[in-house]
C-alpha cells in the first residue's frame, strides 16, 4: 500500500491500521515530510535515518521528559497524588536522564549486562526455553500463545532472577507491567493508563521495597545486592535510585526482548523460506538477529524533549517541542537498506538502529540479542509445524512494536 503526501497530513500511528502496520505510514512520512509536524499528538515526527541516528546522538534532542511532564502537567493541587508518585519512579530512570546522572547510573550497571557478563547464563536461558516448551506442549491444544506462553515468561524470569527476584513472586510482573506500559509508552487513546499505570506502579514499587530492604538484612549475589551496596557504601545511589532502578530493571529488562521474540517469530513463519534457512545454519544467529532488529524491531519511536531550538530540513524544532524518533522508519529507509521491505537474514547489515545509539544505546542488547537468538531458534525447532493462526494482538501505543498476544498453530506431534 502506498500512501500520499494527503494521507502524511493526517498521519494518525494509532489508527487500528497504523498499528497493525505502521510500515506504509512511515514510509510515506520518510519521503513526502521526513521532519513532520502532527497537530494530533503536538509533536515533531522524524523518519529518516541520517537525521534519526544524528539526533540519537546530539544532547539537544534531551531525555528528559518526564520532568517538563511533571512540572506542567501534574503540579497542580487537583493531581492524583497516586500518578504525581507514579510519575516520580519514572523521574528517577536512568532512560529519561541526561548527562551527569545518566553517567552516572549506567557505570554502575554495564559492567552487569557485557557480553562476557549475560554469556555466563546462557545454559539458564536455554534451560528456561526449553522448560517454557514443555509445559506449553504438554497441556495439548492445537495452538499456543507466543508471547504469554514463551516470550514473556522467559525474559522476565531472567531479569527476575538477575535481580534476585523469587521465582514465586514473578507471577504478579506481567501485570504490574501492562498496567505501567501505557505511562512509559505512550497509549493517548487509552483514557484508562494513567489510573492502571499509578495504580501498578505503586504495587510493584511497594514489592520493591520490602524487598530491597530484605537485601539490606541478608545480602545475595544478584543486582539488587549490588545496588543496595552502591547506596549504602559509596553514596553513588539515593534510596529512590534503588527502587526506581529495580522498576526499570524488572519492566525495561523484558519488555523490549518480549516484543523481539514475538516479531521475530512471526517474521520467520511469514517467511518461511528465511526460516528454512535459519534451521539449517547455527552460525546465522547472529545476522538473523540483527535482521530482526531492523526488519520490525520493537523500538517503533523514541521520544525526546527539545532543549533548545534546532533546525532540521527546513523545520524549526522549538524549544521544549516533543519529537519522537523512528528508528522503525530509520530501518527500513532505502538510502541505507537494500530492498528495505524485505526479511533477508543473510543481509549484510548496515548499521541499524534497534536498539539506538550514543549514550542511550540499550544498555541489555547483549541479553536481549542472546536471549532473542535462542528462544526463537528453540520454538521454531520443537513447535511442530507452527503456523499463523491470525495476525497477533499489537499494544495500542506510540513508542513500542509490541504484541499483546500471538497466538500460532501447532500440527500435532
């Protein structure tokens, strides 16, 4: 479907076909207004990857934006004091931090989330998918979900257990949070996401304290001890960095790897030729990972905050203007890609932008692609003969390409 400069002045990333498939709409804003300006949202929409990648990297397109939100939107005496606090966790994360804090947070963490670091656990993560794949094929059916049988339960179970999170407590996450997804990602036609995401939030950051002061009275080897540790001895964290890292952790930790599972998947049974290729190829992991990454990888838009007033292809981004970033857009654009549309797992990769890049580069693509590379290899390997049963559920939401369910068919074996 091609899509005109008419259908760019009306563009809408929400409507139910935008979010099924927000490819044709960003590509038609890549050509016809690469810097556009959205009256529906009040905010800039860049879709090019010269000038998504540069403003990734340049300081004046700011993180912050939970702070002007805040100070604008939420100071008055009518604001619920629930989303007021909700809003004060999302203040503390180091994602929606600038320079000096931002450095300051992510030294404390990487050396948690190197590729030698997440390379210790792989026989955990191949133990978990493959415990996830009994259990999903023993119950019988002739269809599974993706995404709430293997997906998220494996990725949250690996960041829980980084964390020292008990087994029997992760459960309560996937809820916790849904209810968050809409503060964090931007759901503007949900009415509902601020009460659900104040509401979760205040569950999941009250299980955070009681057990971070757990960790204080019988410290473990896991990253919450780590971090209470960096509270407690060096005064490089408050007590709030704490509990709001560990939010982060636990909802930024699964979140991104879910939705690249499930697109991973579903482009592997779309293209069954690639999948082919994939089974046949170990040493293709690597590319095949990255190709999902660019070809519907799970950062649809970033958002940043101007910090002060820059010019880009004729526009004036203004001072405290909001613009969201496509990477999306970026991936698939054919001044970088070859054939951009087309699922090649043996492409020579450019350099795409999945995960970002500068300072705000993901600080667990190392797990995300380890995690990514084996649980899709492993469904693909035990589900017999999956294939689509309808197109999956999509988040209603701005920011991620993410799945709500995914259901496939399984033959029977």
């Amino acid at each position: 479907m091609t899509l005109t400069a008419t259908d760019v002045a009306h563009a809408d990333l929400l409507s139910p076909a935008a979010v099924a498939d927000p490819y044709p709409m960003l590509a038609a804003m890549r050509e016809h207004d690469p810097v556009h300006w959205s009256e529906r949202f009040r905010s800039w929409f860049v879709t090019r990857f010269d000038d998504v990648d540069a403003a990734l990297r340049d300081a004046r397109f700011s993180s912050d934006r939970i702070t002007p939100y805040r100070q604008a939107k939420l100071e008055g005496p009518d604001t619920d004091p629930g989303l007021r606090a909700a809003f004060g966790v999302l203040e503390e994360w180091m994602v929606f931090k600038d320079p000096p804090d931002h450095t300051r947070l992510r030294r404390l963490l990487s050396r948690s989330f190197t590729p030698r670091a997440v390379g210790r656990i792989r026989p955990r993560i191949e133990e978990l998918v493959d415990e996830l794949l009994d259990t999903a094929l023993g119950r019988g059916g002739d269809r599974i979900d993706v995404i709430g049988e293997l997906a998220y339960p494996l990725t949250a179970s690996v960041i829980a257990e980084m964390l020292g999170v008990p087994r029997s407590d992760q459960q309560h996450f996937k809820e916790w949070s849904d209810q968050i997804t809409g503060l964090v990602f931007g759901g503007m036609a949900d009415s509902g996401r601020h009460d659900r995401g104040s509401r979760g939030m205040a569950e999941l950051t009250g299980y955070l304290t009681d057990l971070v002061a757990q960790r204080g009275r019988e410290p473990a080897d896991d990253l919450l001890s780590g971090l209470i540790a960096a509270r407690d001895e060096h005064d490089a964290l408050t007590h709030d960095e704490v509990i709001a890292t560990g939010v982060l952790l636990l909802f930024a930790g699964h979140e991104t790897t879910t939705n690249l599972i499930g697109c991973g998947v579903r482009a592997m049974l779309r293209h069954p030729d690639q999948a082919a290729l994939f089974a046949a190829d170990p040493d293709l992991t690597g590319s095949a990972v990255e190709e999902m990454l660019r070809f519907d990888g799970p950062a649809k838009t970033v958002a940043r905050v101007m910090a002060e007033d820059v010019e880009l292809r004729g526009r004036l981004l203004r001072r405290g203007q909001r613009v969201f970033l496509s990477p999306s857009s970026a991936n698939r654009d054919p001044e970088v890609f070859a054939d951009p549309d087309r699922f090649d797992i043996t492409r020579q990769q450019g350099r795409q932008l999945g995960f970002g890049i500068g300072m705000h580069y993901c600080l667990g693509a190392p797990l995300a692609r380890l995690e990514t590379g084996i649980a899709v290899r492993r469904i693909l390997e035990r589900l017999p003969g999956p294939a689509l049963v309808e197109e999956p559920s999509w988040a209603p939401v701005l920011l991620s390409r993410g799945m709500e369910s995914f259901p496939v068919r399984i033959a029977a074996s």
